[in-house]
C-alpha cells in the first residue's frame, strides 16, 4: 500500500503490518483513504477527530444551503382588494426568501369561460412583485385553473436596492444649507476683564 503521514507526507510503498507498526508508534490509526487505487492508499491520522471534523463540516455546507422549493398561491376571479393584497404579499415573501411560486387562478361553473378574469389578475400580480420577481412561465390554462410560475428576480432586485441607495444618499446631501464656520477662539483674542471701578466717596487711609 502506498502510505501517507498525518502531515500529508508520502511515505512511499508499505506492507501492511509495517504501516501498522508506524501508526501504532504515533498513538494514530491508520485509514484506507483511497481503495480503489493501485496501489491502495492509506493515511495515518486520529480517526475520531477526522469523523468529527467532517460531520461539523456537512452540518456547516447543510447550514448554508438555501432549500429552494417551489410555492403555490391559489387566487379566486372575484378576489376582493383585501385578500388580493395579503396573498401578493406572501407571494413577495416567498420570491424573497428565493422560492418560485406557482400562481393558481381557480375557476369555478361558468366562471371558466371567462378566462380573461384570470389573466388580468395574473398581469396585477406580475405587475405588483415586478423589481423582485421575473415571469418563468407564462400564464396558460390548465384544467379549470389558469397559473403563472414567477422566480426570483436577483438582477433587477440588486438594481432596485443600489437605486434606492443612490435616491437616499441623494436626499441627504442635496439642499442641506451649509452651517456657517465657528469663530476660532484662541487665548491671545480672550481680553482680560477691566478692573472694577473703585466705589465713590471711598478713599485709602494712610
């Protein structure tokens, strides 16, 4: 076997009981790290620390994984403005947190023939998440619904923010009057008070 150092260090071809020997007298283990080269290589290294570093580091990549899913929000012809708002503005959660979300419009008895119900509240929500959120798919009927897949927009979205920024940081220099300069002061301008006059009809006894 082709044996390796805790340090990363080759040491060259070993038979086993003499890569055994050299990891006992390090108080190390010795791990086949590569089986299926030839020859097959083996690491001397503290295997317990090894698996423990390495469960800390998928827990770290798994931490840092966005899970991004695919949402649904289901719409009515006849919504009323209230719950329009409420459910446009879940649906702004979702692309936030960088999810698609499916928008559902559900038909119901002759409401189907009237498809045009649907594709105009479909154009508001594109409309109201715009800056965030780019069509994928556009609206098509499906069955008796019609739906529209919206994904997030990180281009326009990172475009709104830097604007806003610039729109801010121009409002808060533009027009502010410049305050005048303090006087310098320094001690040779501070003038010694006058001596208080000496009162009248007072005189110094000699």
């Amino acid at each position: 076997m082709r044996l390796v150092d805790p340090d990363g260090q080759q040491l060259g071809i070993k038979p086993l009981p003499e890569a055994l020997t050299i990891a006992r007298s390090l108080d190390l283990d010795l791990v086949e790290v590569a089986p299926n080269a030839n020859p097959p290589v083996c690491r001397i290294m503290d295997y317990g620390k090894f698996k423990f570093d390495e469960a800390q580091r998928a827990k770290e990549s798994r931490r840092k994984t966005v899970h991004v899913g695919i949402k649904e929000m289901k719409y009515r012809p006849k919504i009323g403005p209230g719950d329009f708002d409420t459910k446009t503005r879940q649906v702004g959660k979702f692309l936030d947190e960088g999810h698609k979300v499916k928008v559902t419009i559900m038909f119901r008895g002759r409401e189907v023939y009237h498809p045009e119900l649907g594709k105009r509240i479909l154009d508001r929500i594109a409309e109201k998440t715009e800056g965030v959120a780019k069509v994928e798919s556009e609206a098509r009927l499906d069955g008796r619904n019609m739906v529209m897949v919206l994904a997030p927009d990180k281009r326009a979205k990172q475009a709104a923010a830097s604007k806003a920024k610039e729109e801010g940081h121009g409002d808060a220099t533009d027009g502010a009057p410049e305050a005048p300069p303090a006087p310098a002061t320094t001690i040779d301008q501070q003038s010694e008070a006058p001596p208080a006059p000496a009162e009248a009809g007072t005189t110094e006894e000699g």
